[in-house]
C-alpha cells in the first residue's frame, strides 16, 4: 500500500470535498457552506449521520455510473479488470492481503444483502426474496470464514479455526433454508401445472 493510500485510508473526506465530488457528477446542488452542512447535520441529527448519508449518497451516485458503464460491450478479461481496479481502489486489490480482500468483498454482500433481508420481512412478498436474503446472509458468513481462517491459518491460531465449525454451520442453515424457500415457489409452480 502506498503511503498515499495509507494517509487516504486514515482521514476521512469532508462532508465539503463529499459534497464537491457529488457536484462535479451534477448531483449536488447546494451552496457547499460549513452553515449548509452545520443545518443538515442538525436536521439528521449529527455530523456523523449526516457525513454517513453524504457518503452514501456519493456511493449511489458512483455505482449508478458503474451500472451503466457494465452495459458497455467489453470481453470478459476487459470487465473483470475494470471490477478488479475497484477492488485496488479501495485498497483491497490482488497486492493487499488476501484477508484484507476476502473482508471488502464481505462488506459488499453485507450491503448487497440488506435490502433483500428488510424487503423479505414483508410475508406478502413471498418466498424467492426471502431465499434471496437467506442466500445472502449464507454467503456473507462463508466470506467471514474465510477471512477468519486465513488470518488464523496464517498465525496458526487452532482456536479460531476451531471456532468456524459454528459459523459453517450458520451458514449451511442459511443457505438450506434457501434452497426450502425456492422448493415452496417451485412446488406452487408445478402445482398449476408450471
């Protein structure tokens, strides 16, 4: 990592450069003033939440623009090293750890996967959107296992290892109970005679 990235990593941006880089992609539209950001912050009650929803705001903003930059007609390897340059962007690229990596990826299902655990606690919905959350909830634990035994393989922690059979476990429930929410549309399918 350079010390670029290492200084990056260690302060965080401004509500004021958030709001810049917002207004440069046409997405921002105040003033840009310590009183602008001073009143939000207090409308939303406090400058963490309001820096949290600025930086999220930025973030829907950046991924609307890598949603419509993956319809762009590349081959494979073409893609794959563009979604490879987020990953190094982000300092979890193929020269960081590979713990380091296993854990940004985690936190991309994490994100990934609220939504469909929040949509899921609607009954009415049905049962695909709750096998999506199960899912998701499965591969977010797997992810955790992994970066958990490859710092514990590393260090030869025998206890940390030991303590993924749980989460294994958790995981494997998730993902059966999946796999049972699938079965239950698919069983009303063939029951219409789908």
């Amino acid at each position: 990592m350079s010390e670029q990235q290492k200084r990056r990593d260690e302060t965080p941006a401004t509500v004021e450069q958030i709001a810049a880089a917002m207004s440069t992609l046409g997405m921002y539209h105040g003033e840009n003033t310590p009183e602008e950001h001073a009143e939000e912050a207090a409308r939303l009650g406090g400058a963490d939440a309001y820096r949290v929803r600025m930086v999220n705001a930025l973030l829907g903003v950046v991924q609307t623009e890598a949603a419509l930059t993956d319809t762009v007609k590349l081959d494979d390897d073409a893609h794959h090293a563009a979604w490879e340059q987020q990953l190094t962007a982000a300092g979890a690229g193929l020269d960081e750890s590979p713990a380091k990596r296993v854990e940004f990826i985690r936190w991309q299902v994490l994100r990934a996967g609220t939504p469909l655990r929040l949509m899921a606690q609607n009954r009415e919905v049905g049962p695909i959107p709750l096998a999506a959350a199960h899912a998701a909830t499965g591969l977010h634990t797997l992810l955790g296992v992994i970066a958990a035994s490859q710092n514990a393989v590393a260090q030869g922690d025998v206890a940390t290892l030991a303590a993924q059979v749980e989460q294994l476990q958790a995981a494997r429930e998730a993902l059966e109970t999946a796999i049972g929410n699938t079965d239950l549309l698919l069983d009303k399918l063939k029951s219409v005679g789908l």
